[in-house]
C-alpha cells in the first residue's frame, strides 16, 4: 500500500556482505557472536557507514572500538550480522546493544518543555514537532488513516495494524509544497502482530535518509535509560493525533487530550474478547476526551526525567492500538497502547 508520512509542518514518508568465517570467533559486549576484524572491514560498521555515512553516532563508533580483541590491539569483535531466518529466531526480549546506544545518541530529543481527539483542544503549531501523519494514496484524495512519532533521524514509531501492505516499501512518495518528502527504506513490523490483534501491535518506518532536524521537526525521547522507566499506574499521558473529533470528521490542526492510566484489569473487563496483558498500557478520558479512530499509531507521552535526576523531556510510553469506536459518545471509555518499555528490546534490534 502506498502511504505518506507527514512530519510536524514537515512531510515525512514515510543484507549486508557476507562474513569470511575464517577469522578468530569472539563475544561481542552482549554476549553475542562475533569475528575479530579491523574496523573498516567490519560488515557492521560498513552498514553504519552506508546509514549514517561520516556521521555515525559517537557512542557506538567508541563502543565498538573499544571491544578489541584479546591479543589484537588492531581488531575489533564484529557483531555477525543476523540473515532473515536468523532474525525471526532471535530472542525479541533481549536489547540490542548498538541499537540501545544509538536510541541514547539521539541529541535533544524530546526537549520542548513550555490527543485527534474527541473532546480535545487544538495544538498549539510546533507544540508537538515529532508527530508524524500516514498518508494512504490507495485511497481517494490520500486519506489520512494513522499517526507516529519521530524518533530518530531516520524513524518513525507508529501500529502495525497500520501498516495494511508492504508490498510497496521502498517506492519514493511525493507530496506538495512546503512539506519535506522523503521515501520509505524499509518498513519492520513486529514478528508477533497478528493482523486484527491487540498484541505485538507496532512497526518501525525506516525513511531513505536523514531528517533535518529544525526548531520544528525533531524526535521524542523513548525510555532509554533508568530515570526513564518508572511511570506510576495513575499517570497521565498525552496523546496526539488528527483523528475524529467529537465535532468533526477530519480536522486540519493536530489534537490533542490528556488520559490517565488505570490497571490492566479495568481494560480487562472492558476489552472482554481481547486478551490484555502486561505488553499494554491501559488508560480512560476524562468526560469525552480519548483518542478516536486516525489516532491510531501515535504516541502517547508526558515530561518525566531523562538522563539525570535534572533534565527532564517528553518522553513516548505507548503507541495508541485501539478504543477509538466509541469517539465522543461515551464518559467512560477504556483504551489500550502498546507499551514501549515492554517493546523496547525489539526496537533496539531493528533501528540499526
């Protein structure tokens, strides 16, 4: 399926050479398995090189020197890279390592200190700046069906169940002025979204290249250090989006409304034929604030500590997945997001 990606007031849309397995077997930091070679001809920084060209993140390019071999103060332990097969074998609850390093590498992420939604309030123009919106050519006039969030340079977090058909991934998208238009490099659902489900329900949209990130454009933090992971079950969350409003179909300006979280038993018993586990986050409106039907994939979020007990960002905890078939007819509507903590190691596997 054919689909845009609008980013902000920006437009975003949205196998490496073999080993030669005669070199000396070593254990990468995480334990995985590597070869001992020099670091220009490491497959893996060769990838990072194509990616990222002279601009790879300082805190994998010092990482990966420093996994030197034993005896060999000229050769690196080079992550072997995975084949398909391999991947989809892969444990998912284990964290990358480089992955997780380049997630924590993202500059000023989230830092805008100063959700479509039925009942909510317009955001203010730049409030949001990694808000990213699909836009599905398949449709008549591209409707706009989903939501996501910038969260490097080069992704966008978004539902899998919004990621209808791959079969043109890779296909450059274009779009009108002012909007920036990328393309689409590759796209990375979970291996264990089941189309129609409630479970595993999120994807990753790699763009062809880099971001340019403004005042206006930049990524959102993820929960990518201790400081980061503790959220209390009564938190409050934004979400964001351009959905249905209790008033409007369609609206023009992103949206956005306030959720608190409540325990997973409470989406239990509203969710009935669905199977809510600890992989999601469940949360109500108020009156009738809550996400609707076109927020779907978008973030949920809000301004907790990141990196140090003193700097504080918004940061994402969820990606909206369902609850939108009751917008604004409705006081009490249960919803449920993705949670990106639980999600995390699989991310950290697929950003790099």
């Amino acid at each position: 399926m054919k689909y845009r990606v609008i980013l902000a007031t920006g437009l975003i849309l949205c196998s490496l050479p073999g080993l030669v397995l005669s070199q000396r077997s070593c254990r990468t930091p995480n334990h995985l398995e590597g070869l001992c070679l020099e670091y220009l001809e490491c497959p893996f920084v060769q990838s990072l090189k194509k990616k990222f060209s002279n601009n790879i993140p300082e805190d994998i390019t010092s990482g990966l020197k420093n996994t030197q071999c034993t005896g060999s103060s000229n050769l690196i332990c080079c992550p072997i890279q995975k084949t398909g097969a391999q991947s989809a074998n892969s444990n998912i609850n284990q964290y990358d390592l480089w992955g997780l390093r380049f997630l924590q590498s993202v500059k000023n992420c989230g830092n805008k200190i100063t959700t479509r939604l039925s009942g909510g309030q317009k955001a203010r123009p730049g409030e949001f700046p990694w808000m990213a919106l699909l836009k599905y050519e398949k449709y008549p006039n591209g409707m706009l069906l989903c939501g996501g969030s910038l969260i490097s340079k080069w992704h966008i977090l978004t539902a899998a169940h919004c990621i209808e058909n791959r079969s043109d991934v890779g296909k450059t998208m274009h779009c009108l002025p002012p909007y920036e238009d990328y393309g689409v490099q590759k796209v990375t659902l979970h291996p264990k979204y089941d189309h129609g489900m409630i479970h595993h329900d999120i994807a990753i949209i790699e763009l062809d290249r880099e971001v340019r990130v403004d005042k206006h454009i930049f990524p959102i933090c993820l929960p990518v250090n201790e400081e980061s992971q503790f959220v209390t079950y009564d938190q409050s969350f934004y979400i964001t989006g351009w959905g249905q409003t209790d008033t409007t179909d369609a609206p023009t300006t992103l949206q956005k409304v306030v959720v608190t979280r409540k325990y997973l038993f409470e989406c239990q018993k509203f969710f009935k034929e669905s199977e809510v586990n600890d992989n999601h986050i469940c949360a109500e409106g108020s009156d009738i604030k809550h996400s609707c039907k076109g927020d779907s994939g978008g973030p949920i979020f809000y301004v907790h500590k990141f990196a140090d007990p003193d700097t504080y960002r918004y940061v994402q905890y969820g990606v909206t997945s369902t609850g939108g078939d009751l917008c604004g007819k409705t006081k009490k509507q249960m919803e449920i997001f993705t949670s990106v903590i639980s999600m995390l190691p699989w991310i950290t596997q697929n950003v790099l």
